[in-house]
C-alpha cells in the first residue's frame, strides 16, 4: 500500500527550499496527523540535533511514523559530500551520513543521500567522483543493512549534479557496480527536468524505486503545476510499490495550503 508523508526542515541554512514545515517537529506532527498524512519526513542539521525520546512521543501522540531523514544538511552547514578531491572531508561526509542512518534505523526510517553525493568539479573527473560514490554508497548501504532498512540515493537534476541525474542510468549504475540495499529516491521535479516520460521511467526501475518525493513542476504541491499524475499512480501500482510518497515541496502560498493540496492530490488517486 502506498502511504504518504510530507517534509519538515530543522535547519536553518536551508530557509526558502523545498519543505513544507519550519517551525518544529511539534508543530509539523500536528499538523500532518490534522491533515491525515501516514508520515513526516525530516531534514535535520545533524543526527545529535533530534530529541529522539521527544519524536517518539510525537510520532506516538499523532499516530505517524517517520518516512525518512535527509542528509543534507552536511552539505548545507559543512560543505561537506562524498566525491570532494579532500579525503579528510569525504570520511567527514560519510560518518556524517552514517550517524543519520542510525537514527533512522531507530524509527525504521531510511536516510537519503541527495545533494551530499556531491559532483564531479575542479581536479575531479566525472569518473572518479563516481568510483568514489560507488564505494561510500556499498559502505553506507551495508551499513544501513544492519538494520534492515535501505539507504536511499536521490538522482539529482543536471543544475544540481553532473553525476547521475536519470533515474535508469542511477538504476544501471546501482546494479553495474553491484551496490547492494540502496533504492532510488525518485524525485517528480527532478524528473520533469531530465525524463522523457516520470511514468515510462518508474515503470523502468521497477524494484529499485524505493521512495519518491511527490514534487509539481514547478516545486510546488502536486496540482499547482502541470505535472501529468494518474500515469504516476498507475506506474508505481504497477511496479508494486509500496512506499511513500512525500511532499517535498516549496511551503506556497503557505505550509497548510501547501500540505492540503498534498494530500488531496494523494488521496484523489488513492483514495482510502
């Protein structure tokens, strides 16, 4: 059964990006239980910065569960990334992503590694920025395998990456280099960028689409621009999925608007 969840960011460096909540995890866990979402998703600055006895309880007194930790605020307080020419700063990046798989792993939730994947610039060709992901992606997703949870990779727009910005190419990749326990985080605004067809490419993927941030064109909720959604729904049914989709998504014309139209967009396809 696919199940939604929609985002909420504790990291100020990232004010203006593409969450719905900012204001807490109390409120957000109000707000989401209010507008009947199965989950939140969350973006922290650090591992050591959630309360995870005070999330237990919210989780608890709301009846969610959490869907998934973002890693990326290593990228946004540190600078830090997996394919950076300093070694010092990629085992930085790692230990990092590293303690938000534990803490996930504490609320059966996955992390995602999006923009700490980093890109290939400078001294750095395309091909060892990749060797080097590769390897921290089969480090990290055994690590998470400890748990029983995945580790999700995020395939990221040209704008963003030049690593691997389609979602079949991140597909080939997983399975060329043979990196066990990582599903794709497949992201609806990066892939109106960079697919020929969102529906044709889940289908593609089929066992390795592992979560999706269910993103408009524009950003915004699903509804506000003209990303086509019924070939999404049946994509995904049809590949089996059953994980969540989240509203990763700028908080407009507010937070609440933008969570309604979320779940409304969610619930006209998957009704309950």
């Amino acid at each position: 059964m696919i199940k939604s969840a929609i985002t909420v960011s504790l990291v100020a460096q990232a004010k203006g990006g593409p969450f719905v909540y900012w204001d807490g995890l109390e409120s957000a866990a109000a707000s989401a239980a209010k507008h009947g979402f199965d989950a939140i998703e969350i973006f922290a600055p650090a591992a050591a910065a959630v309360d995870r006895p005070q999330l237990h309880a919210l989780l608890r007194r709301h009846g969610l569960k959490a869907a998934a930790f973002g890693t990326g605020g290593g990228w946004l307080v540190h600078k830090w990334h997996l394919t950076h020419t300093d070694p010092a700063i990629r085992s930085q990046a790692r230990e990092f992503i590293r303690a938000i798989i534990d803490l996930g792993a504490e609320f059966a939730a996955p992390a995602i590694i999006g923009s700490m994947q980093g890109k290939a610039e400078g001294d750095v060709t395309r091909e060892q920025a990749l060797a080097w992901l590769a390897e921290a992606l089969a480090d990290l997703g055994a690590h998470a395998a400890r748990y029983g949870v995945p580790l999700l990779y995020e395939p990221l727009n040209r704008y963003e990456t030049n690593l691997l910005n389609r979602q079949l190419d991140a597909a080939q990749f997983l399975e060329s280099r043979r990196i066990p326990n990582v599903k794709l985080l497949c992201d609806l605004f990066h892939m109106n960028i960079e697919e020929v067809s969102n529906a044709a490419t889940l289908r593609a993927c089929g066992p390795h689409v592992g979560h999706v941030h269910f993103a408009d064109s524009n950003r915004q909720a699903i509804g506000f621009g003209h990303t086509e959604t019924a070939s999404v729904i049946a994509a995904l049914t049809a590949i089996g999925f059953a994980g969540y989709l989240s509203g990763e998504i700028l908080p407009l014309p507010n937070s609440e608007a933008a969570a309604a139209q979320t779940i409304q967009a969610i619930r006209t396809h998957l009704p309950r």
